[in-house]
C-alpha cells in the first residue's frame, strides 16, 4: 500500500476515535469541548492535505533542500579563497579523492595561497605559501594534526602524536633520547643487517627473472618495513611478523586518503574496515614485543632497538626514584624523569614511528634507486666518497662518524628529499576558530592542510628546482635559506626522526653504491607521478640489480 494511503487510513481512524469518545464523553466544561472540535478540524485539514501529496515529490523536495543547504555552507566557508567555484552535490570531487591527481595537486597550490575544497562533510583549506605553511605548522593554539581523519581509528585517539600542549611535549621529551646521536649510533649494525639480507634480495630476484625489468617498489617498501622494524623493536618480532606487516601495511597506506566515505570504518572489506584490521595486527605484534623487551632490559640485557632504550630509561628513572624514597642522598638523576608506559603505550608509540615513516622511506628509497640509475655521473662520485670514507674497504662497517663525514652523499639524499619530497602535505584539524590571515579564519572543524611541496620548489630559493642537483647543498644557498626546509616540517610536532631519516638513507645509498649495481628500464611512465599517500614513479620503478664486481 503507498505510504500516503496508509497515514490518510491512520488519520482517518483518529478522527472517527475522536468523535466517538466526545459524543459519549460527559464533561460540563465548554472550553474541554472547544479544544476537542479544534483538534478534529485539525486533523481533518491534514487528511485533506495528505490525500494531495506524493512521497516522490516529498522526497525530491528535501534533496533539493539539502543539496542547496550544503552549496550554501561550501560558498559561505570559501569565501574569498581560490577554489571551485561549486561544490558537486553532497559528495564534492570526491573520485579525485579516491584516485589523487599529482597534476592536479599542482594546478590546486598554484592557484593561491590559500585555496579550498569540499568533501562530503569536510571542507578542507590548502595552504601553499610557505609562511602560510609555516604559520599552522606552528599553531598548537588552533589546530591539531589529524594526518587524515581516519589516523585516529587506525592509531587510536590516545596516541601521542595526537596530543597537543604539555601532554604532548612532556610525552615528546620522553622519545627525545631514542635518537640522540649515540643512539643512533647503536642501531646501525642491526640496520647493516637488514641491508646485506635485502641487498642479496634484489639481486636473487633480478636473476630469476633474467635481468629484466621487475617493478621494485614493493621491494622498497619491504625493505624499509624490515629496517623499521628492526630498529623499533630489535629481534623481538619474528621474520614471519616483519613479513606479514609489510604485506598488510598497504592497507593502512590505501585507508589513508584525505577524505573516507562516511561510516566507510564500519563496510566490511572496506579500505578503512581492511586497514583497521592490519593496525591491529602490527599493535599486537608490537605488545608482544614491548613485554619481551621489558623482561630482557631488567635482566641486565644489552639494549640493541628503540624499545630497549626507552625501557632502559623507564628503568634507570624507577631506580632514581626508588632510591628517593629509601633516603638516600643525591642518587644520579636521568636526564629525563620517564614514568612507567604499558606494553600497549610503548607499541602504540612504535606503531606511529612506523606509520610517519613507512610511506615515507618507501617514496625516498625508490626515487633514490631511479635517480642515481638515471645519473651515473652522480653515482660514481658517491662511490668515491664512500669508499675513501672507509679505508679502501668496501665492506667497512657503517658508523655515525663515517656517515657524517661523507658530505656529497648526505647532499645527495638531501636533494632527493627536496626534488621528490616524500610528504607533500601534513593534514590538520581546526580545533577553534582559527584567523589564518587577518582576511580569513578556518572555522573550528575544518581541515587545513600546510603543503610542503610548493615551499620545496621554489624557484627563488632553490633555482631551477624541477633539476636534480645535489650541488646546490654544498656551494649553492639552499643550506643557508632554511624556512623553505619543510621536509619534515616545522614547530612543535615536526618530525622527532629527522637525523635518523638522514642516518639511513645515507647508509642504505653508501652500501649500495659500493655492493650493488642496479639499471633503470625506463618507460613512458617513468617519470609520471604517482599519488600513493605519497609520491612513487607511476609505473613502480622498473630495475634490476646485479652483484657489483
């Protein structure tokens, strides 16, 4: 039966209920009887006016409505800023969300230096200028990171690159010590390690396919996986784990786009349903290891990964404080007073380092591998400076002072970084009303997203800045002009793991150049950009590799 016919029938039987209980009712008061007829007119009027209207027309009308209600908010939110001028209905350009343009990411940040988009729910600021940048990157006061809006499910809310203010600097200089240059120092033969297992990898891979082309960036992304891991939580996790975490990581990479479709958490086999499940997995694998870490450390055990250092601290600032109680005078304090993490605190800390830095590494390893193929030139005098930087030995160990010496390799990969950066952008959350510029102010729970791109490619700051030009670093002014310097951002919740970020992939180019020899098969992709949370070669960098004679 259609709806209308059944609330007229509904309607209908409260009317004739109506009349029946007033012509039996015995009241003496007027005003009850007034009342009674009143409310039957009424109810008549709307059975009159149901018998009139169609569902559809009802249902058209309120789509109409909302439709309208939404385009009025995008243009009232928009304002002056550059930006369409409309919003698609209720969804926005929400396929360019799903498959990200890198041109069009371009054609976006040159259009102003604020510009803006729609969503879904989400109206979403840009900020392409680099004080712009800058100014949020700096502004705790107003906004909050959210990575993407979906970070939180994966990482849950509690996670500290979320926090904001004292708890987060607090917490902050608790980690501070995991990448001192000692302990840096002390992960690089667990990370040499990986290397030599990876490096054997590739090579048994180009041979069994005959030399040719194979596309390497999966081999890219586990290989930094394993070297993530490795150094986050040392031997504790097995190679099956390490294995099955770079596999199920491109999940997490695929529930990461700027905007999910709403509810999207909640869609069996889902992008953000499959990426919820692995963050899961590495969370427990990580407690598991956090536990193993802890019993290992107060057994007088030698610290070899990031955990065993931050256990050790948790450790040394128990003794500090057992000692106070007991009395005694002037114990030795620990530079930093640590409280007592859980298991599930230390592995939810190790899986945000995994997940600033898988995407990450993964861009700047592959673009690394394809680049330095593309300029031999570039590549030979690497190999030149690494191997002076050991001695003549080509299978030298790898350590901190010798890394720090080679200063045309640590040019080179800082070029790398600038040329093809592997964050482009850094999502954050209006947490309050936020005046931007004296003309514009994000409202509270809107995104705003600093870019780093735009500042990394300056043609004021760094000339000709679409050429690979590891120089620039050394005798140029790129070093000295550093606001521009936005690969790991800025302010208070810029990347804690810069040096480490530097440390290894000096490391990884100066093993390779002098073990490996490695050809790029170029094809008409090549140098297309690949959106994929970060920026990968469009047809996943085809190689192969060889043992270097």
């Amino acid at each position: 039966m259609h709806i209308t016919q059944i609330l007229v029938q509904l309607i209908s039987m409260a009317i004739m209920n109506e009349s029946s209980i007033n012509s039996t009712a015995q009241t003496s008061n007027p005003f009850e009887i007034h009342i009674s007829d009143h409310c039957g007119g009424l109810l008549l009027g709307l059975l009159s006016f149901m018998k009139t209207i169609n569902i559809w027309h009802c249902i058209t009308s309120l789509l109409v409505i909302f439709v309208a209600y939404d385009q009025f908010i995008y243009l009232r939110k928009k304002g002056p800023l550059a930006g369409p001028k409309g919003k698609i209905p209720l969804v926005g350009p929400f396929l360019q969300a799903l498959y990200p343009d890198f041109e069009a990411y371009l054609v976006q940040w040159a259009s102003g230096p604020l510009s803006c988009v729609g969503i879904f729910h989400k109206f979403v600021v840009l900020a392409s200028d680099r004080d712009l940048a800058r100014t949020v990157f700096n502004s705790s006061a107003y906004v909050e990171p959210c990575v993407v809006p979906v970070a939180k499910d994966l990482m849950q809310p509690s996670a500290w690159v979320f926090l904001n203010g004292k708890a987060h600097v607090e917490f902050r200089k608790g980690l501070n010590g995991l990448f001192t240059r000692k302990s840096l120092d002390s992960y690089l033969p667990t990370q040499e390690k990986v290397l030599c297992d990876y490096f054997n990898q590739f090579v048994t891979a180009s041979l069994s396919n005959n030399g040719k082309a194979l596309p390497f960036m999966s081999h890219f992304r586990e290989i930094n996986c394993a070297l993530s891991c490795r150094t986050f939580v040392g031997d504790y996790i097995s190679d099956k784990a390490v294995k099955k975490i770079a596999n199920d990581y491109y999940c997490i990479t695929a529930a990461l786009e700027l905007v999910n479709v709403p509810l999207s958490l909640y869609v069996p086999y889902s992008k953000v349903w499959l990426g919820k499940r692995a963050a899961e997995v590495v969370l427990n694998e990580f407690t598991k290891c956090a536990a193993a870490s802890k019993v290992n450390m107060a057994s007088g055990g030698k610290p070899a990964c990031i955990i065993d250092r931050w256990v050790l601290n948790m450790i040394e600032s128990q003794v500090y404080r057992d000692k106070i109680a007991a009395g005694i005078e002037d114990p030795e304090k620990p530079t930093v007073l640590l409280r007592q993490f859980s298991d599930f605190e230390i592995a939810q800390t190790m899986f945000t380092f995994l997940f600033a830095s898988q995407d990450a590494s993964s861009s700047a390893t592959t673009w690394m591998f394809q680049i330095m193929a593309q300029r031999p030139d570039v590549l030979d005098r690497v190999r030149e400076e690494n191997l002076e930087a050991r001695g003549g030995d080509r299978n030298g160990a790898i350590e901190i002072k010798m890394l720090e010496s080679m200063t045309y390799t640590n040019a080179v990969v800082r070029e790398i970084l600038r040329y093809r950066p592997p964050v482009i952008f850094v999502p954050y959350l209006a947490t309050r009303d936020f005046p931007v510029t004296p003309k514009y102010t994000v409202a509270k729970g809107d995104m705003i997203i600093p870019s780093c791109y735009p500042s990394l490619h300056d043609p004021e700051v760094y000339p000709q800045p679409d050429t690979f030009d590891p120089d620039r670093w050394i005798s140029g002014s790129a070093t000295v002009k550093s606001k521009n310097w936005l690969v790991f951002g800025t302010g208070p919740h810029n990347c804690i793991a810069q040096q480490y970020v530097q440390m290894t992939m000096t490391g990884m180019l100066g093993k390779a150049s002098l073990e490996l020899d490695w050809k790029h098969h170029a094809t008409s992709k090549s140098e297309e950009i690949k959106v994929f949370a970060t920026l990968f070669p469009m047809d996943d960098c085809q190689l192969s590799f060889k043992k270097r004679e």
